[in-house]
C-alpha cells in the first residue's frame, strides 16, 4: 500500500491515550513510506496524526472543502492540500486517492466516513482494507452493534469480517498489507429470494 486514508477526530477525546496511539500511527505510515490521506485538519487527533507523519519524513495529504478555510481549521504544514467544494466531494477524492482506509476515535464526520467506504465494499465498489485502530476499546459499542445486526440477519457475515479491528497500529497495518478481498454477489441473490 503506498497510501491510506485515516478518518479521525476534530477534537483529541478524553484521555491522551487517543493522541499517543495517533503519534504511533503516524509514525509508523512514515516509517514504512505509506502516505497520508486526511481531512486536511490542523486541530485534534486530525492535526496530531498530520504532525506525526511530518515529524518522521512522511508525505501527507489533506483534501479539505473550502468552506473550512473560512474557519481556519486546516493544517498549513502538510506536503500537499487538495481543496474541494463540498464534504461528499472530499469523500469521493480521498477514497480515490488511497490504498486503505483507518478510522481511530472520532464523532459523527468519523463514523460517516467509515461506514460510507464500508458500504462501497460491501457493494463491490472498491476492494481495498477498511481498518479500525480500537484505540481504549473506543468502537467496542459499535462493534457490539454490528454484531447484533449480524446475529439479528440484517449483516452478512462476509460483510461483518470485511472490518479488520485491532488496538496496535503495528498489528492493524499489518493485517491490511495482507488483506485479500473476496468479491461475494451471492448475498444479493439471497436477498432476492426472501
């Protein structure tokens, strides 16, 4: 993978465990020459993890809408900003543009990243890794939740698994280099059938 879009937080949460396991991340995309794809944010776990990959020589990418130029929150340092005119054109690029797909702890704008390109797998739209960095067991909730989905027959179980879950950004790169992506259409026809 030569680039990987992390979707992470405007804000860096409750307990600076959240924006250690963010510097470890960032420095390890760095170390192994992995690009940086983000928000373009210069504040919260956004800005931290631009920091980290800057500090030990990484490239980073920031796609950012230019509405958020008005309210100063992009990061001014980074290797290279896309500007883009609206939230779900800055989707579409970053998920262009990148190998691999990393949500650590966030809100709203975090979960609707990481489920839009969740669904895109789940259609076929594209074959690449989709990661979460469980960071303090942030996504226990929600994994809890598509394990009722999942039990409840509203989640495939090959969508289920599609989701690499890990607490160490060293074990989660790892799984997503060796990520293989398996194309499934039977669920659309047993959807049909029921």
């Amino acid at each position: 993978m030569k680039s990987i879009a992390v979707f992470c937080g405007s804000r860096k949460g409750g307990s600076s465990v959240y924006e250690q396991d963010t510097c470890h991340l960032g420095k390890r995309l760095a170390e192994e020459n992995i690009t940086l794809v983000y928000g373009g944010g210069g504040i919260g776990l956004m800005g931290v993890l631009a920091d980290a990959v800057l500090e030990y020589g990484g490239k980073v990418i920031g796609v950012i809408p230019h509405f958020f130029n008005e309210k100063e929150v992009g990061h001014d340092k980074i290797s290279e900003t896309v500007w883009v005119d609206s939230m779900s054109e800055r989707k579409t690029k970053i998920a262009a543009i990148s190998d691999g797909f990393i949500a650590l702890p966030g809100g709203l704008g975090t979960l609707d990243e990481l489920f839009e390109v969740l669904v895109y797998s789940q259609l076929n739209l594209h074959n690449k890794p989709v990661g979460i960095l469980n960071t303090n067991r942030f996504y226990n909730p929600i994994l809890s939740q598509l394990e009722k989905m999942k039990e409840e027959d509203f989640l495939y179980e090959i969508h289920y698994d599609m989701l690499l879950v890990e607490q160490s950004p060293l074990q989660l790169l790892e799984k997503m280099q060796h990520f293989t992506y398996i194309q499934n259409q039977d669920w659309i026809n047993k959807i049909k059938k029921k």
